[in-house]
C-alpha cells in the first residue's frame, strides 16, 4: 500500500512568522531619536573607547547601516584592522589621526574619512585631550548577506601586512547606471553574478580573517 505524507507547514508560513517576529522585534527596540546619555562607551580590544548609536553591536540593531562614536585617548595607539565593508568617519572633537593602507591623516573636528572595504587601518592621538569621531558603515547589510568579515593585526606596521585579497574585475563599458536613453547598461554585463560573491569563498580560508560576530566592537575582552 502506498503512503503520501503531506505537511500542513509551508516555506511561506515560515518566513511569513520569521517576519512577524522580525517586525515585533523592531517596533520594540525602534528610536526615531537617539540621544548622546542613551549611549554608553566601552573600553574595546583595539584600544578606543566604542558606544553604538545604532547597530547590531548594541541595543538598536540595524539592517543595513550603522551608526557608532569611538573616542582615541592621549598617547593611545589602537591595533590595525581591516574589514569587507566600507565605513566613514565623522570626527566630532579633539584631534587625533588615521592611518590607511600606511598612510598617516591628520584630524580635527569637522574632518571626514573614507575607509574602503579591505583597507587596514589604525587611529592615534598625539594631542593632549580625548579626539572623538562618529563612524557609519554598511555592517550590518554585508552581515546580513554572510560577507561580513574582519581580521586584526595587532600592531604590525603596514609593510608587514598582507595585500588586499583578490576580487573580481568591474564590468566593462557602461557601469550600469541609467543612460541616456533611461535604460540600463545591460548589453555591458559580460561577468556572471555568482563572481560577486567568488570572494567570500575564497576568504574563509585566511588565517586571521573571521566572520565580523555581534558586538564584536564594543567587546571588551
């Protein structure tokens, strides 16, 4: 006699109560403002002193950015680092300076920085007060996506570090954007997608590179 086993619990019905518990989740944690007493820094392993406005590393977690302030003491120099999304830094106050790809910048209040994805950096105060920055970056989306990865060095110098690792080439001709004609370049994609993500296979394998787990930067041990 044949049997036939039928399920009454569907792949919908389980991401439709994934997204229900997603969305409760939010609406308890959600602040459309965040003031500066609600966030608290922490002395972290690099050396800075981390408190997270919004993001997965605190109490407000987020999909796609976050939002953190990190303050460099006097005589401080953090470890080097580097990570697979892009970030930006706001200073705030004070002065201090950031090293990328072993080049030193100088800053002050009002001062801007880009790190790009897979640049090692480090940051350093040889002023007399605290220097504060903000830093926003794309975190939580490549985390979201399994290509969240960060590797520390300690306090190697830069010559000593390992290169970028290998990533696929950009797309020759039109860059995809809207043209002239309100079209997509599309006639210009020659590589396969599945290239895009070629890099975080090849990355696990890296001694010192890791998945970028929660709170890791406002982890004190």
């Amino acid at each position: 006699m044949s049997t036939k086993t039928q399920t009454t619990t569907t792949h919908y019905h389980i991401q439709k109560k994934r997204r229900k518990e997603f969305l409760e989740e939010w609406r308890n944690y959600r602040q459309t403002v965040i003031r500066k007493e609600d966030v608290k820094l922490e002395k972290t392993a690099r050396g800075l002193r981390t408190g997270v406005f919004m993001g997965w590393d605190g109490d407000r977690p987020t999909r796609c950015l976050d939002a953190l302030v990190h303050e460099v003491d006097p005589g401080v120099t953090t470890t080097v680092h580097r990570h697979s999304w892009d970030a930006i830094l706001f200073m705030v106050e004070g002065s201090g300076w950031t090293e990328v790809d072993g080049v030193r910048y100088d800053w002050k209040a009002w001062d801007a920085i880009h790190i790009p994805a897979w640049s090692w950096h480090r940051h350093g105060n040889d002023g007399d007060k605290p220097g504060r920055f903000m830093s926003y970056s794309s975190e939580p989306t490549l985390w979201t996506l399994g290509m969240s990865l960060i590797e520390d060095a300690g306090h190697k110098p830069f010559k000593d570090l390992p290169p970028k690792p290998a990533y696929s080439g950009g797309i020759q001709g039109d860059e995809g954007v809207i043209g002239d004609k309100g079209t997509l370049g599309i006639d210009a994609i020659d590589q396969p997608v599945e290239q895009i993500i070629e890099i975080r296979h090849d990355l696990e394998g890296c001694d010192g590179l890791e998945p970028a787990s929660r709170r890791r930067r406002t982890d004190s041990s």
